[in-house]
C-alpha cells in the first residue's frame, strides 16, 4: 500500500488485507479530491495481482497494468448520482452473481453512495451481507451521515482526510520522480499551497502545469500560471489582496473572472473552505501563516456566509462577492485588528483601504463628506524602518495632535490630555494614560479610530495607537504644547476639560 498518500490509510489497508478471512465491503469517506477512488483502484489491483510483493500489487503484471489502463471489465466503477435508484442497484446484484471473466475477484467502486435512494440502500442490503465469494464492494463517499445505519453496519470503514503540506508534496514529489521533471521546491510549495489538501487538485494542477511548460519548470512559470486563476485553487490570492487592502485589484479580478464564466457560488465556497481553514491554525489546528488576524477571519467568513443567501437574489453572480470585498475593507477602517500590518519585515507597504466614517456637519475646514460617506484613503504604514516618527517628533508634535483630535470628538482630546507618548514602534504611538476608566474609554474602538485619525492629520501616514496604564500617578503633562486656540463660546481650557469628561461619565 505504498502508492497510498495518506500513512494512516495505508496502514488500515495493509492490516485488512494481511487478515486471512477477507473483506469484501468497505467504506471509503472523506472528503472532496482526497483519494478515495484512487485507494479504491489500488485496492482492486492488490486482491487480483498475479504477483504481489507481501501485499503490494507488482504493477507489473498483466491484472496490474489491465486496471491501471482502465480497461478491466471485471473494475465496475458505478456513479451513485447517477444510478441512484433500485433498478441500478439491482443491476448491479445481477452482475455480481456472474464470475470474472479474466480477473480473481470482480470489483464494483461505487462512487458518491450517499445519493442512493432509501428503497436502494434496502436492496443493497442483502447484497452486503452475503457477497459473492469472488466480489468486492467498495463504497465511496463524502457524507457519510446519510447512509442507512443498517448498511454502516455490514461496511469496513476506512477514514480518509485532506492532505497536509508533507503529505501532498510526497504525492507530487512521487510525479515528478517518474516523470523525470526538474522544479525547485519553492515552485512545489506553491503548488501544494493552492490545491486546499486535495490530492486530486495537485495531481491536476501539476499536470496541467506540466503541459503548459515541459519538463523544466521554474517557480516564475508556477506564478504565471496561477496569475490568471484567482480564487480558482483556494483563496490565497484574496486574503494577500485583503491585508494589502487594494480594492480596486481585488474587484478587477473579480469582474475578469466573470469574464471567463467563472461558478461564483463555487468560488465562494472555495472562500469559505479556505478562511474556515486559515481561522483553525490560530488555534494550533494545521501551519499558521502570515495574514488576516482572528478577528478579520471571523469577519470574512460571516461577510461570504450572507454572501451565499444573497446569490438567489442578483441577477450578477460576482456582486454578493464584490460587496463582501467591499464591506470587509469598510470594515478594516473601523477595526485596525482586522488586519494586522506585517511590521516587523521593516518595509514600507502601500495600503489603500475604504474607511467608512461618521462625519459630523462641524467637521474640520469643511473638508469632509456627509454623514455615513465612504472615502478611500491611501496611507503609509510606518514600519520598523520608520518615517522619521520617532517619541520625539510625537511628543514635539503633541499640541498638533490634540488640536487635530478635539474637532472629532472633544471627550477623546480632553481624556488624551491626562495622557502622555510613551514610545513609538514599528509604526505603533503607545500613550501611557494615568486613570483605568480614561484608558478604557480610549481603547473603544470609534475612539482609537478618532486618535488614529488625528495622527494621519498630523503626520500624514498611517499610525496605530495602543494604551498602557501607568504605574505610577504621574502629572499629565503636555510635552511641548502650545495653547490650543478656543472656539468661540467655549470654555477655557480646565473647565472645558473636567466638563467634557464629567458629560463622558455621566451622560
């Protein structure tokens, strides 16, 4: 069973066959491209090889290379969708009383068995639990659940699962062995990133590639490739586009594939099999990756599920797509924890990003839009590199900010007040603030944003902003300030303070 790629299964197969008494029902379930029918056919050359090595089948023989062909007329493989009711199935009992007419033993590979009707299962039954001596039922599936308990019972079970990275280069690694191809791995590691765990998708993928550019392949021919199928093998390409927050590429791709009469319902469930993954490795389940952090996840999964009650209701296929796009990058303007900047590569990256804000009628120079508007604002991440934003050009800076806070929100001004910079890094403005419920007002979400936005105003890029509490009651002191201009009609500067986060407080 060493053609298998699942260890697990190969050492089920490898028990049930050394076992003198002889199965002759299985059950084969799991999911989608991750070997069933072809474990099936191994098994199928293994019990007919004219001579095995211990349980392998030789390949070699004439029974071997027969159903390796595909043109053993004793391999009945059987499509359970399409012969779902119970005249296929009697059929098939008719042609299992008939002896094989070259082979040992007649197989039938019944694929997708789930779909059979119920009076089906009821006639298979019997034929389960008195086979004739020289045939062997396998049964695939990938729901399981909707077989009749009363067949579960008469089937040996094997489980089988989606692949792992080293489980699937072994399967490709064992392609290209045989056919002699050169590829570096860094191109093999693509390729087994965009199957999804399916085997069937690498050995497709691989073939495909393969035709395209011969037998020497470089990781530049892998990404050409892949340039032009989006979301075709998993959504790799739109998470990368997500965390760099570039709309337009996104949608571009989107309406190409459209283009090209793309199934978007599949394609979104492609999404959702993928992020559902991507969400799992936050939690030690597989190999985490750089990208969208837990919350983001979170989001992109609920954004494409309402995605999928939309299809039944637009005539465009790729809109409910396009509209989890767009909601998501509204989103990330709202929660920086969405997507988390990858700072520590010390680069600077270009983000673009929707920020749907809530603009108020009194907003600064009249610059901004009307209520609920949406912009787009392109921003620098600072990084580790830096800007030449440092704690002293901060705190140098620190009466601007305030003043580009107080139109925003005057609450939020007056809590930063009793606030000082603590430290600036990797593109993060830490304040150390001296009362817990000050803090916790600053830590809200729309009042980090308001913070985060006077520092765009001040510093023109894009910084984050976190809090710490401070040990010690230090005096607020204002570093460098200069006094703020008063607004006519308002009250001076403490008074004004005190009544802002007294209204705060208390309403």
């Amino acid at each position: 069973m060493s053609e298998l790629d699942l260890p697990e299964v190969s050492k089920a197969l490898s028990l049930i066959l050394s076992n003198k008494e002889g199965q002759q029902s299985f059950l084969f379930a799991g999911p989608r491209g991750s070997g069933k029918t072809s474990a099936a056919r191994i098994l199928a050359r293994a019990v007919n090889c004219l001579k095995p090595v211990g349980i392998e089948p030789c390949g070699k023989c004439a029974n071997c290379k027969e159903i390796l062909a595909g043109n053993s007329i004793d391999v009945i493989e059987i499509d359970g969708a399409s012969n779902r009711g119970i005249d296929d199935v009697r059929v098939i009992k008719e042609r299992s009383y008939l002896l094989p007419s070259k082979l040992t033993m007649k197989v039938f590979i019944i694929d997708e068995v789930h779909m059979l009707t119920k009076e089906a299962f009821n006639a298979l039954l019997k034929l389960l639990e008195e086979p004739p001596a020289h045939t062997l039922f396998i049964l695939c599936t990938t729901d399981p659940q909707k077989i009749p308990a009363t067949v579960l019972s008469r089937l040996i079970r094997v489980d089988f699962r989606r692949g792992n990275q080293t489980d699937l280069l072994r399967c490709l690694e064992r392609v290209i062995k045989k056919e002699k191809i050169k590829i570096p791995i860094e191109a093999k590691k693509l390729i087994v990133k965009k199957s999804n765990g399916s085997f069937r998708d690498v050995h497709k993928t691989f073939n495909q590639i393969f035709l395209e550019f011969g037998k020497k392949i470089s990781l530049s021919n892998v990404r050409t490739y892949f340039a032009d199928k989006v979301g075709v093998y998993g959504g790799v390409d739109l998470e990368e586009d997500l965390v760099a927050g570039v709309a337009k590429k996104i949608l571009e791709k989107l309406e190409a594939l459209a283009g090209k009469g793309v199934d978007f319902s599949a394609l979104r469930c492609e999404y959702v099999v993928y992020f559902q993954k991507r969400l799992l490795t936050h939690f030690g389940i597989g190999e985490k990756e750089p990208g969208l952090e837990v919350v983001g996840l979170k989001k992109i999964l609920l954004l494409l599920m309402e995605a999928g009650r939309q299809e039944k209701e637009v005539e465009i296929e790729q809109l409910p797509l396009e509209l989890v796009v767009i909601n998501f990058l509204a989103c990330v303007g709202e929660n920086r924890n969405l997507v988390k900047p990858d700072l520590a590569r010390g680069e600077e990256k270009e983000v673009e990003v929707l920020v749907k804000e809530e603009v108020k009628e009194n907003v600064v120079n009249n610059k901004m839009e009307e209520k609920g508007a949406e912009k787009s604002v392109k921003a620098t991440v600072v990084t580790g590199k830096g800007r030449g934003v440092t704690l002293k050009t901060v705190e140098e800076k620190w009466a601007d900010i305030l003043a580009a806070v107080k139109p925003f929100n005057h609450s939020v001004e007056a809590f930063m007040r009793s606030a000082r910079p603590k430290a600036v890094k990797e593109g993060v403005v830490v304040l150390e603030v001296f009362y817990p419920f000050h803090k916790q007002k600053l830590e809200e979400d729309k009042n980090r944003k308001t913070v985060e936005q006077g520092l765009v105003k001040v510093f023109d890029c894009q910084l984050l902003v976190d809090y710490v509490l401070s040990q010690t009651r230090k005096k607020a002191v204002v570093i460098g300030n200069k006094p703020l201009k008063m607004e006519e009609g308002e009250k001076g500067g403490e008074e004004k303070d005190m009544y802002d986060v007294a209204k705060e407080i208390f309403g």
